[in-house]
C-alpha cells in the first residue's frame, strides 16, 4: 500500500518519484521503447515566449516558458513542448533532410498505483522556478532510462497508457517480431541490435 503524501484541499496527491516505494515499483515496471517517427517541427527560440503544451488530442497540458536555446517541438500528432538544448540534441538527431528523427531511447513505466489524481514536481523546473505536472487517474509513472538500463533521474508523467503507446512500444513485442525475422546476410541477428550477429 502506498503512503499518501501531504496534498492541498480537494487538490491532486502530491508524490515523490524518487521515495523509495516509486523507486521499488517502477523497477519493476514495464520498458518501453521509443517509436522512431519524424516529428513536424522543431523551432529553436530566440527569444523567450509563452506557450501552452499540448497533448496529441489537443488537450493543453501546461503553460510553459521557452528560453533563449531551448526548442519548442511539434511531434507527428500534433502535440507541442519544449525542451532544453542539451535535452532536445539527446532526444532527437539529424534525419539528413533539415529535419529531425527521435533517438533510440528507452524508458520504464506503471500506471498509477494511487487511484486518483496525482501531482509531481516536473524534471523540467528549477530552484528558482518549481515547475509541477499532474496526471490523472489512468496517468502513467515514467522513468527514462540509460543505456546500462539504470533509471535516470528524468521522471515524469505520461497522460494515460494510450498516449504513451503514441510514442513507444513494449521492448517485448519487439524482440518477438525481430525473433521471426529471415535471417539476412547470412548470420542471426541479436533482437536488441539487429545489425549485430548473435554470439556462436
């Protein structure tokens, strides 16, 4: 059972992703890994602008501040955010055409195990400026993940499982798809990297 945490009146249940109950559960989560599909847009800023996020069935998210560097993303469902510089080159690189393609990433997620809505404080916030997300009900616990499939500190909420399909897929069907794959070149490929020949 999970404690609750203190919460404003008839206001979302404010939790930790990193308390060590989170931690315990979203290791044991599911992995997911991300879709590689072009995004619309990508726009660096120049100047700093408000702009309301946006999910991919138009619903706005938040109301957030885009900076000097930072890069406001179009994804290919429509929906908008922003991202730093340093985030956006680690999510997204050159497709060779003026735009840009996600990288290969990885994350680990539960749904919400608290049956009600739910309040973090967002990774995309500062000291000086907190910044919080809240998810509903059937919202989804993120944790990405590095490549020695260690948790890294960027935790935050997806909408509901739907639009976390959106974006990712289960590592699992994909290594079953990649299982009954025709063997190319002459060798079996490794399911988590397909140009990489299984050991003998």
């Amino acid at each position: 059972m999970h404690e609750e945490m203190p919460r404003e009146e008839k206001g979302p249940l404010f939790i930790d992703l990193f308390s060590e109950e989170l931690e315990r559960d979203l290791k044991s989560g599911r992995v997911y890994a991300r879709k590689i599909e072009p995004i619309k847009r990508a726009e660096k800023v120049v100047e700093k602008v408000s702009l309301q996020t946006t999910l991919p069935d138009g619903t706005i998210e938040d109301e957030e501040e885009a900076e000097p560097g930072d890069w406001i993303i179009t994804g290919g469902a429509g929906e908008r955010f922003v991202e730093t510089d340093e985030k956006f080159h680690d999510l997204y690189g050159p497709d060779g055409k003026g735009s840009y393609l996600p990288r290969g990433r990885r994350i680990i997620a539960i749904p919400n195990p608290f049956g009600q809505s739910i309040r973090i404080s967002a990774p995309w916030g500062t000291p000086a400026k907190p910044a919080y997300q809240d998810g509903g009900n059937k919202a989804m616990l993120v944790a990405a993940l590095a490549g020695d499939g260690s948790m890294t500190s960027d935790r935050y909420i997806i909408g509901s499982e739907a639009l976390l399909l959106d974006n990712y897929v289960p590592v699992e069907e994909l290594k079953k798809k990649q299982a009954v794959r025709p063997i190319e070149r002459g060798h079996i490929s490794s399911p988590d990297n397909p140009s990489q020949p299984l050991a003998a």
